[in-house]
C-alpha cells in the first residue's frame, strides 16, 4: 500500500531492527499546499495551526517525560496550560500548509487489505489535538519502504479512530512521518530514517529537504550538493537528542540588529511559521515599517505588515551566517480581500521558551539533518 505522509520532525517518530543491503541516495518529491486562498489569508487555519504547534511541542515534552523519566530541558509547564486555545484541529488541507511524498507500508506494497509482515504489538496510542479531537488505534511492527529503502521491524501506529478532522476529504495525506529522536516518540520507538542507518539500508545517517514552491524534496542518506550554493554552515544540537534544537545569535532587519541575544531554537518542517517570543518578535517588526500588532484582527501573536512593501531584509542569524528571508516566504496574504494588510509569516508566542524555525525560514534553504553527529546543516537554496 503506497501511503501519502505528511513529513514532520518533531511529531511521533517511529521503531528499529533487522538488515538488508544499502541503497543508493535517495530522493523524495514534496508537494505543499498554503495558508493563502487567491491571495487572502485564512485566518482560522493560521490560528488552529500556531495552537496545534503548541499541543505537538507539550506531547514532545509529555514523551520524553514518559521515555526518558526526566523533564525536557526546555518544558516548563506554560505549554500544556494553553492547550485550549485552538479553534480547529485540522482545517482542510487545501487551507493549511503541509509538506507530503509517498511511501510504502507492508507486504504487499501495493494493493491489499491486510499485511503479511505486521506484527501487532498489543500497545494502544492516543494523540489529542487542540480542540479535544483526538487519533487512538494500536501500534504493529511492519516494513516500511520509502523510494528503494526498506526497514523492517518498523514501528507503525495504526489509527483505529480518528475524529472528524481527520477524514479523507479534509486531510488526505494517509498519515505522519516523524523524523527526530526517539525520546519524544508517542510510543518510544526509534524514528523510521534512523532504522535505515541501524540496518544498512543508508551508510549515511543524513538527511535534507528542500521546501521549494516548484516543488519539495527529501534527500535520504547523504547530501544533494545541487540543492543549495556556496557550502553548509552546521549549528550541533544544544540539549539531549530529542528536538532538532540548536542555538540562534540574533536577528537583523536591513543592516540593523534587533535580536542581539542567543536564543534556543528548535528546526522543524512541520511547521509554517517562524515562531518566536513576544519580545524579539515585536522588536524585529517594529523595525519594519507600516507593520502592526494583528492581535484583534488576525490572532494572538500574529501581526500585519504593508502588502505592497513585503520586507525582503529580515535575516536570522544561525551557525555562524546570516540567512535573509524572502518576500515571498514571509507573506501570509491579505487580511481580507482588498486591504493593504497582509499577515506577516512571523508569529509570537511565549509557551515553547524556545523558538521554532518553521516553514517561513526553512523555504529559504536547503536544511540538513545529521543524525550521526547531531547537528543541523544550513545553506540557500539553489
């Protein structure tokens, strides 16, 4: 059975064993879908989305609370306190921003109705989303194959209910690919890319993506060097490996610096948004002219800027380079049809304590993940 997955690092890694033969590098087409209709913003699904990245980041905390015994270095509560603030789950995948390409799960890999090789595990799962709709089913160890490469034994959760957010025709990608570490998974299993490493699939434990409007890529088991120009800049994590989390040394607008301190960030294609905390985010735009706090009219967090002067100078600094986000990434559309507003791709929110360097950076580059020597490579996009 060939599976539509969204691809997310942060959100519910899978599980490990066996062995097979190495494969060749391998590449992943992504298709994305925006928060943008015919140039308006959607307001709902912007703010359902920056609610969901808070009950994704709590369930993060909540899993390696439970993997681990110990708390995340950054939970400190605020997270799970706000769970409630969402006002859709999931809005229709036409209306929100998802990155998804194709894999195979069981045996057959095609058409079937029950796989040969899973294996039910007789442990449940449960996920509860912000608006208290929730996904529960069992977890089974099954192969897993994704463009040439196989793992086996692979930890695949099984949704036996879902809520009516989820339904074919408002999420149509089959289900979630998690790609961090195994402290945060929902059922303490070993993430599905760094099985290929564990059996030979891949002898590199690199992968990367490239989220262009043309269309995206996920590049497993080494680096596409056509991807990007000049050379990668590496920031290495920061904490225990379970977010993609590395340090930021500020922000500048033009030639001016407005975020001067080292920030924790957590690299994550899973979500839209540059999410940052109240007090840097307000200092980046109030260095851009004709942008406004869009608390009352768009949402908490949110602001506007002036649709016909979209800043093309924002650049946050990481791994030693400064990485400018386009005009284009940072503009969510029109407040409502015919106004000059336009909701800026850079939200506030203070309940992570770290930022989240979502879709609105990485669209700007080629971003590697190096799981062998926990680090995150940057360099622009090709």
């Amino acid at each position: 059975m060939q599976l539509k997955l969204a691809s997310v690092l942060v959100l519910f890694p899978l599980l490990a064993a066996a062995s097979p033969a190495p494969a060749p590098l391998t590449k992943i087409p992504l298709k994305r879908r925006s928060f943008t209709k015919d140039g308006v913003a959607d307001i709902n699904a912007l703010n359902s989305h920056l609610a969901n990245v808070r009950v994704k980041i709590a369930k993060g905390f909540a899993s390696f609370k439970s993997n681990t015994g110990s708390n995340h270095p950054n939970d400190n509560g605020n997270v799970l306190s706000k769970r409630k603030t969402g006002k859709d789950a999931l809005t229709d995948d036409e209306d929100g921003e998802l990155w998804q390409g194709d894999i195979s799960v069981g045996t057959p890999a095609n058409t079937f109705t029950a796989s040969s090789t899973a294996v039910d595990q007789h442990e449940t799962f449960s996920i509860e989303f912000a608006d208290d709709s929730t996904v529960s089913g069992e977890v089974f160890k099954d192969t897993v194959s994704i463009a040439g490469l196989t793992a086996t034994g692979q930890a695949v959760v099984a949704a036996s209910q879902y809520s009516s957010g989820f339904a074919l025709d408002v999420s149509p990608p089959d289900g979630l690919m998690g790609m961090a570490f195994q402290s945060i998974s929902n059922s303490d299993s070993s993430p599905v890319f760094q099985t290929f490493v564990t059996q030979g699939q891949t002898t590199s434990s690199v992968f990367g993506f490239t989220l262009l409007d043309s269309g995206g890529e996920l590049f497993l088991g080494g680096t596409d060097t056509t991807a990007f120009t000049g050379s990668l800049a590496f920031a290495p994590l920061i904490t225990t490996p379970a977010f993609w989390e590395i340090s930021i040394s500020g922000a500048s607008v033009g030639n001016r610096k407005v975020v001067s301190s080292t920030i924790d960030a957590i690299v994550d294609t899973g979500t839209t948004l540059l999410i940052g905390d109240t007090k840097n985010v307000k200092a980046i735009y109030n260095a851009i002219s004709g942008s406004k706090d869009a608390s009352n009219t768009v949402g908490e967090g949110f602001f506007t800027v002036p649709c016909d002067a979209i800043p093309s100078n924002v650049a946050i600094n990481v791994a030693g380079k400064s990485f400018t986000l386009s005009a284009d990434t940072f503009n969510f559309g029109q407040v409502s049809a015919g106004s000059n507003e336009c909701v800026g791709g850079l939200a506030a929110d203070d309940s992570e304590g770290f930022w989240i360097l979502g879709d609105v950076f990485l669209r700007n580059l080629y971003t590697e993940f190096d799981v062998g020597n926990l680090q995150v490579g940057f360099a622009p996009v090709a």
